[in-house]
C-alpha cells in the first residue's frame, strides 16, 4: 500500500471516527426521544462502518 493510500484511508477512518462522535454527542443533548435514537443509530452505524473498514486492514 502506497505512503498516500494510506493516509486516504486514515482520513476516511478519522471522519467515520468523527461522525459518530458527532451524533452520539448530540443524541445525549438533544431532548426528542425520537431524534436522540435515530442519532444514536447513526452512531451505530457509523462504529460498525470503522470496524469493517479497519478489519479489512
């Protein structure tokens, strides 16, 4: 793997890193009950995403 692919797929990692920390922050914060889970599985999601991305390494 070249020197640039891997800085490309640390990049994706630290976004998908980035999202779901996003979300979960927000899902805690925000006060509708249905907004809160839909945030909180996009977190999900987005934690499901790195680790598939980052066993595939």
């Amino acid at each position: 793997m070249s020197p640039k692919e891997l800085l490309y797929i640390e990049d994706a990692l630290g976004h998908t890193q980035q999202i779901k920390k996003v979300c979960s922050d927000f899902s805690n914060q925000v006060g509708d009950t249905e907004l809160s889970n839909f945030l909180s599985e996009i977190a999900k999601k987005q934690q499901n995403t790195f680790d598939r991305f980052y066993n595939l390494l």
